[in-house]
C-alpha cells in the first residue's frame, strides 16, 4: 500500500490543510506551504503574512547526497532608519498571571517580512501543484471561520494588549459586545481571504511590489514605521546548506548562521554525543549541557558565526566532554516518497496594527528583546535577523526521514535537544515528545541560575540536577513553556509515524 504521507503541526486547520494537500498529490513541500497559509489564518498569534521562518527540505531521491536545503526567509532589518522621534515604538504589558512581561509594538517595531516571498521561492523549485490549490484550505477557512481552539483562546487572553491596539485589531479578535473571542467562537476573516486569493492568483510580486507591498509600505509611511516599498522589493530568500550534527543514530539537519538556534543546539548534541555516544543522557548532564551553552552564547556576545567557530574549536581540541512566550509555530511533513519538509514560522506577537485591507499584521521583531541583544534600535541596516528557529530533519543509513521543529523562543533550542537525544537512541516519536523536559536560564557568571523542570525524572536525577542551580521551578504537569515538538516520520519501508506535541495543541495526521 502507497501511503499519502503525514503531518504534525499545532493546529487541527493547519494539519488538516497540508494532509488535504497530500491527499490530493501535492507532495510534502506543497502541504507544509498549505500548512502555514493556514496556520496564518487559524494560528495568527503565531504566524502571520508580515512575518518570516524557515524551512529545512529534503528530496526523497536524496539518497547518500547533500541535497537539503534551508530556505531562510526571515525578517530583515529595514534599509534605512527613521528618525527616533518619527517613529511608532510603544511598550505594553502581557499578564501571564504569575508574571507581567513587557512587549514592544508599534510600526516602528516591523521588520522586512520574507514569509510570502520564502513560501513562493520554495514553491518554485520544489513545488509540484499550483500554488491556486495549495492556498485553498487556507482561503476556505478564512472565509467560513475557524473555532478558536482552548490554545488559541488562552494566547489571545496573554496578549490582549496588543489585539486591542487599534480599532481594525479589536473588530477582528472581539465579538459585538467588545469582548475578547473565547474558545469555541468562529473567526472569519475575509480580507486575508482575498488576499491570499489574489497572491496565489497574481504571484510574490503582489506582496514585493503591487498592492499588498504598497498597502504595507505606506502603512508604515503614515504611522511611524522604518519599512519601505524598497525594503519588500530588494528582500531576498536564501538558500543555505544545513549545519549537521549526530544524535546517536541520526544524522541531524538544521538551520546554519545566521540564525543562532541550530548552532546551539549542534553544539549541545556534540557535547553530549561525545560523552554518553548511544546511551541514555541523565537529567543532570542535559541541565549542565544547557547552561554551558547558555556560557557560550553570552561570551560570543550571541554571534551565530562566532559559535560556529567555537565549535569548530571544540572540534579541533577535542573538548567536547563535559566540564518564555514568543510567537512561533511549526510544521512538519513527510510524503509518501520520502520528501521531508520542517517548517517554522513566527510574527514575533505582531506590531499591533492591521495592513488595511489585507487582514494581517507586520511583526514586531525590531522589538524582540530576544534577537535585539544590543538593546532597540541599536540594529544595523539592511541585515538578517537571528533567530532561535531550528526547523530539522534526522535520517539514518537505513532509509527513515524525520522532520521535526519547535516554538518556544529560547526553549526552542533545550526541547529539540532533548527531542533529538530522545530519537537518536531509539525512542518513538510519541515517546519522544512527552518525555519530561527541562530548561536553563542564566549563565556561569550570572549570580542565580534558574532551571525549570517537568517532573517524571527519575529521583536520584532530580536531587543532582536541583543541587547545581540557585533556583529551581518545577512543573507539575507538560506546559507549553517548554516548547512544542511536532515529529512526521516515514521509514524506509514507508511506514509512516509521528506526534504532535500537547504542550502547544499539536496534531498529527497521516495516510
């Protein structure tokens, strides 16, 4: 029996619109595409038109080859800056109940968004059905409405500030009364519907430089944003060669420089893998693992090239043994011929203001404090952003494809490890996600240390890895803090498996 393929994803629309894709012959780079179309409709806290991502792809004719690609389509900063008192940058605080997070929004938060443009590019040279078909679940659902889903409801709750920022905002996400959608209500949104219906009709150059491109540039002209027509015009995907690295069987693919998240996590997997090779990684040896290369981060100042030298250091002197919310979601695909895509994308939480008549919001990335680490408006002109975004695929020698990725900010970088760790020694996909998690905050040369745990580790580890911080946060139960992981796997027989993660809502499809 032949099967279609399947998907993992963080919402029952979004995998619902890439399996619809590969039920009707689309193959797995033509589902992941449907899929973050509809993730723009059904997820728009998490992935929007005006924001970017990634995505980590493989041919399933691959064979031994080096044919992975990664088609980084992320935010860019503007080419020129405005002047600081011409331009909209505002704070608001998020209540998440136990903290108050401040947020920075505004048109002059935006960045270049390269999601349309990196959607389209893939398209070209992977794509197999047109792209009027792959935008149709997506356009269908803006249309009829999707049912805000316990997840959706519970962001809108946390970043209300934001969603009540303008009044085209506020109609979009309140009902008649004024009141914040809650779970159970149907959004429809027929300006993104038309939207999308015109870009998979008319192409990338609608959201470069036509109508969309112009609504979005003069937006900016008109309430305080640095981005220009210009900027949308002369943005440029980029094809890259993934950075590998081992989690015991596999052969791990991710995102090279100049995003920060798969340097990390390549070094994490080469510190462990040297010292435990194919047997279980206790708690305490992952905790210490993660601080180390928080260490490492803060001493290379966040430069993505410069950890990838560390690492090429570390490599060389074989000293490789042991010595929060942000707004991104993922998607993973495989089909039934191999082809393996990962995809993850994010708005930031968005800048507050709807592109008149398009139905989406801009980022707010120039208002990440995460990606910003020389404080706002420090950032240099014309550049890529960084990012902790590491969609990934693993194989082994056999045959078996595995695409898998992660939202969460800086969680990103511990729950893929751990995932990876997890399959590399054997765990299946489902056992893999639910696995407890941990996280560090802080690094050696802080004053406190912070490690943040699910609880299910065994005793013995959780007195060890508790011992080694100055303050520690145990989780009762699985929480979307630490991450959502959503697998799509095929073996070499095609047999098809995967998970979608709970922590963040996720689904998993397959047939």
């Amino acid at each position: 029996m032949t099967h279609k393929g399947a998907v993992a994803a963080g919402h029952e629309v979004t995998a619902a619109a890439a399996f619809e894709l590969l039920e009707d012959g689309g193959n797995a780079f033509d589902a992941a595409i449907a899929g973050v179309l509809a993730a723009c409709v059904a997820e728009p806290i998490l992935a929007s038109p005006g924001g970017g991502g990634f995505m980590t792809a493989r041919k399933g004719d691959a064979g031994r080859g080096d044919t992975t690609r990664v088609f980084d389509f992320f935010a860019q900063t503007p080419r020129r800056k405005r002047a600081r008192g011409d331009i909209d940058f505002r704070e608001v605080h998020v209540d998440f109940g136990s903290v108050t997070q401040a947020f920075h929004i505004g048109l002059g938060a935006a960045a270049t968004p390269g999601l349309l443009p990196g959607l389209f590019r893939a398209h070209e040279r992977l794509g197999r059905v047109p792209m009027t078909r792959i935008a149709e679940p997506a356009i269908r659902a803006a249309k009829e409405g999707v049912r805000v889903t316990a997840f959706q409801a519970y962001l809108l709750t946390v970043v209300e500030p934001i969603l009540t920022a303008s009044p085209a905002l506020r109609a979009l996400f309140t009902d008649a009364e004024g009141r914040l959608l809650t779970e159970g209500a149907v959004q429809k949104n027929a300006a993104l519907a038309d939207a999308l219906d015109a870009l998979a009709r008319e192409g990338e150059v609608l959201a470069t430089k036509g109508e969309i491109a112009q609504a979005m540039a003069r937006q900016a002209d008109d309430e305080g944003g640095h981005l220009t027509l210009d900027d949308l015009r002369f943005y440029e995907v980029a094809t890259r060669t993934p950075l590998e690295a081992r989690a015991g069987d596999l052969r791990i693919e991710t995102v090279p420089p100049p995003s920060t998240g798969g340097v990390m996590v390549a070094l994490g997997l080469d510190r462990l893998e040297a010292s435990h090779r194919r047997r279980r990684v206790p708690a305490p040896d992952i905790a210490a693992t993660l601080l180390w290369m928080n260490t490492l981060r803060a001493e290379c100042h966040g430069d993505p090239d410069a950890l990838l030298a560390r690492r090429a250091q570390l490599e060389a002197d074989g000293q490789k043994k042991p010595q929060a919310l942000r707004g991104t979601t993922h998607v993973s695909v495989v089909d039934g011929s191999g082809n393996a895509a990962s995809v993850t994308v994010s708005n930031g939480e968005g800048c507050g203001a709807l592109v008149p008549g398009c139905g989406f919001m801009l980022n707010n990335m120039l208002g990440e404090d995460d990606i910003n680490p020389g404080g706002f408006h420090q950032w240099a002109e014309n550049m890529r952003m960084c990012s902790m975004m590491s969609p990934m695929l693993a194989h082994d020698d056999a045959g078996k494809v595995m695409a898998l990725g992660s939202g969460g900010s800086n969680r990103i970088r511990s729950a893929l490890l751990q995932t990876a760790l997890l399959l590399g020694r054997g765990a299946h996909p489902e056992e893999a996600v639910m696995h407890p998690r941990l996280h560090v905050e802080g690094t050696r040369a802080d004053e406190a240390t912070k490690l943040s745990f699910e609880e299910g580790w065994p005793d013995a580890e959780r007195d060890a890895m508790t011992r080694d911080f100055d303050i520690t946060e145990p989780w009762p139960d699985p929480n979307m803090f630490f991450g959502g992981v959503h697998i799509a796997a095929r073996d070499e027989r095609g047999s098809l498996e995967g998970a979608g993660d709970p922590r963040r809502a996720g689904v998993f499809l397959k047939g």
